[in-house]
C-alpha cells in the first residue's frame, strides 16, 4: 500500500537527537503526553505521530499490515528530514518498531519497545474485533479497552483521566481501527527477532492482560542484548499510569545508544 503523510508533531530543540513516539491501537499522539517533557528537557527532539487511521492521519481503506504502517514512518522520516531516529513503540507502535528494526536497521539510532508483542494470537479475535468495529463503532470497544489500559486502582482514583482516554478511543475511526486490528492479526515479526541489531530496551508491566511479561520476556530472550525491565503496578498503557518508572528506562536507553554509522 502507498504511504499515507501522517499527522504528526515536532518538539524540542532543533539541533537534538531526534526521538520518534508510536502508540497504541486505539490512541493518538496525545498518549504521549507524559514523556514528552522529560524527553524535552533531557535535551532530544520529538516526533510523535498519529498511525494511518488514527488521530488526524488519513483513514485509507483497509486492511492494513504492520509494513503499511512502517513504510508511513520511513515517509515521515524523509519528510522531516531525519535519516536515524531512537524509535519507543507501545503495544501496536512496538509491533512497527520491530518490523523498521528486522527491514531498515539504518533508520534507527536504538529500539524502545513498552507493552508489546511480536505475536499476539489467536489470529480469530483480532478478525472478530475488527469486524465488531466495523459493524458498531469504536464505542463498542472503547470501555473494555481502557480497561486493559489501566490498573482497576488506577482506574478507580483517575475517573476523568478513564473517560479522557476512553474519548481518545472513540474518536479513533472505526476503519482505522479495524484495518490496524487485521495488521496485527496478519504480523510476521516473531521469525525474525535474531535479525534484530539496534540497541533495544523491552519495557513490560507487571500487570498488563493485554500483553502479558511473558510477551516482552520472548522478545528479549530473541534480540540480542535486549534488555529488559518490568514495571509495577501498571496495565498496558503503563507510559501514562506510572511515567515516573517508564520515562528514566527509557531516557538511560537513549543516553545509551549513542548514534554511529553502519558500514
């Protein structure tokens, strides 16, 4: 599929290592509020970006591949001007990371990936919620999703940050959503995590029913030199329910994998 221009933002100082943000299935840009700040003020430019489908990104007809939304992301970066970005992916932007990670190594200064997974069965549920999506809307899953988001103690001290994040997924279009659904279902990342060389953090948390530790332990156990952390008490998107464990992980990456040139 040809590449769709995303929606994106650039922040920070102009002469910074640049650091690119990719969420989840069901969210926009704005889901990286919490790191955005921190990565500002520990002097790195951020790119953060709507998926294809997504936010303000156009909604091309679907189904689309993790490649699809990769191919969006090596646009992004000849638009921008950047040749090698750090690249921190959660859950669907992790899935992305991997697959720039396994097919254009030279774009990528280091690999952040948060609450992911390189396979993530059975197949038949992503189809069923694809279609579910389809058919009523994305407020028909909106609830249970922010469910899986957040910690029920999270959930239960935070309830407008819960109908905040519940609005970001029913404002995410219904095609979008289901097209990236059928990405996930049809993903062929897991065959190919040896190839992985870029300097890669796995970030898992603790009580995530989305994508499990176990997920992120697979994942590590493949690439070599990962390294790989767990933060507690959290669910999936735990960059926004515990920032203060997730930002310095991520920041000690970045500071870690300092930028060279592949031969």
């Amino acid at each position: 599929m040809t590449p769709v221009p995303l929606h994106y933002i650039w922040e920070g100082p102009p002469l910074g290592e640049p650091v690119v943000l990719s969420g989840s299935l069901g969210s926009n840009l704005r889901m990286w509020d919490p790191q955005v700040g921190a990565l500002i003020a520990a002097g790195y430019r951020v790119l953060r970006y709507d998926h294809r489908g997504h936010g303000s990104s156009p909604v091309p007809t679907g189904p689309y591949s993790i490649a699809d939304l990769a191919g969006d992301v090596v646009e992004l970066l000849d638009h921008v001007g950047v040749q090698r970005a750090h690249f921190v992916g959660l859950s669907l932007g992790g899935m992305v990371g991997m697959w720039l990670a396994e097919h254009a190594p030279d774009r990528l200064t280091s690999l952040s990936l948060c609450c992911t997974s390189a396979e993530l069965g059975p197949a038949s549920a992503w189809a069923d919620r694809a279609a579910t999506t389809r058919r009523n809307g994305t407020r028909a899953v909106s609830k249970a999703v922010v469910e899986r988001w957040f910690t029920p103690r999270w959930r239960a001290v935070n309830p407008q940050r819960v109908r905040y994040y519940q609005a970001m997924v029913e404002d995410t279009p219904a095609e979008g959503y289901a097209s990236c659904c059928e990405a996930i279902e049809t993903m062929d990342i897991a065959s190919n995590l040896a190839d992985i060389d870029t300097p890669t953090l796995v970030i898992a948390a603790a009580n995530d029913p989305a994508t499990p530790p176990e997920h992120a332990r697979r994942i590590a156990a493949n690439v070599l030199g990962a390294r790989l952390e767990i933060v507690s008490p959290a669910a999936h998107l735990a960059s926004a329910e515990c920032p203060h464990n997730v930002n310095p992980l991520i920041l000690s990456h970045l500071r870690a994998s300092v930028p060279c040139s592949r031969d």
